[in-house]
C-alpha cells in the first residue's frame, strides 16, 4: 500500500504500474528538437525509468522517483544521459496529468526548467500514459 501526504491529510495511493509515450514538445527558444518519442515506466514503488530522442537530437535515458502531491500533480527527480556538457544530467520535472482524455489513457503535460549549458529553453513537453 502506497500512501500520499498532501493538504487534505493522508490518503491511499493507487500501487499500480503506469507505462507511458514521450510524444513531443514545445520550447521556448528555437533550434531544438520538437519531436522526442519514447517510453516510460513508473513502478508501483514510484521509481521511473525511461529512453526518449532528446531537444538536441541525441538519445536520453533516465532513472529516478516520482513524487505524487495529488492524483494530478506529479514531480520527477533523477539523472538523465544524452546532454553534451555532463554525463549524468540532473533531472526536475513537475507534470499534470490530464484524467482519462480517451477511456482509460491520460495525458500527462510537463513543464522542464532551462537548465543551462544543456537546454537554453523551457520546455513543455508531452505525454500519454495508462496504468495497469
């Protein structure tokens, strides 16, 4: 059992396996890479790892731990791969998941800070999940 402690108290979690598709994104500067497919899991445990083509058209692997402050609101710590500077690259990456667009699929719309020397851009950045 997997709880959350939010605002309104404690409540229960939901312990299943979400598997998602990285989709694209939108920056705010240009010269980046828009279309960033991939996959991702969040185990029940939280932790997630996922593989997407990056905003500098390079492949990036992640590992790290979701956060749920709500059944909507999501934020993502870990270390990302694929960025010209570093070899691991810090990874924060708040997210709102939009419930059931179509049955029982989500979207899931995440807001990636500039980081400089990696990403001279904010990002927002797409995705739809399901869990099982």
């Amino acid at each position: 059992m997997v709880f959350q402690i939010h605002s309104e108290g404690v409540t229960e979690m939901d312990s299943r396996t979400t598997v998602g598709l990285h989709l694209g994104s939108f920056h705010s500067a240009t010269g980046y890479n828009d279309f960033n497919p991939g996959i991702y899991v969040e185990l029940p445990n939280h932790i997630t790892a996922g593989h997407y083509y990056n905003s500098n058209y390079r492949d990036s692997t992640y590992l790290g731990y979701t956060y749920s402050y709500n059944s909507q609101i999501d934020v993502t710590v870990g270390l990302t791969t694929g960025y010209q500077i570093y070899k691991y690259t810090p990874l924060l990456v708040p997210s709102y998941k939009f419930l059931n667009v179509v049955e029982d699929f989500n979207l899931r719309v995440a807001f990636i800070p500039r980081f400089f020397g990696v990403v001279q851009a904010n990002v927002l950045h797409a995705m739809v999940e399901k869990s099982f």
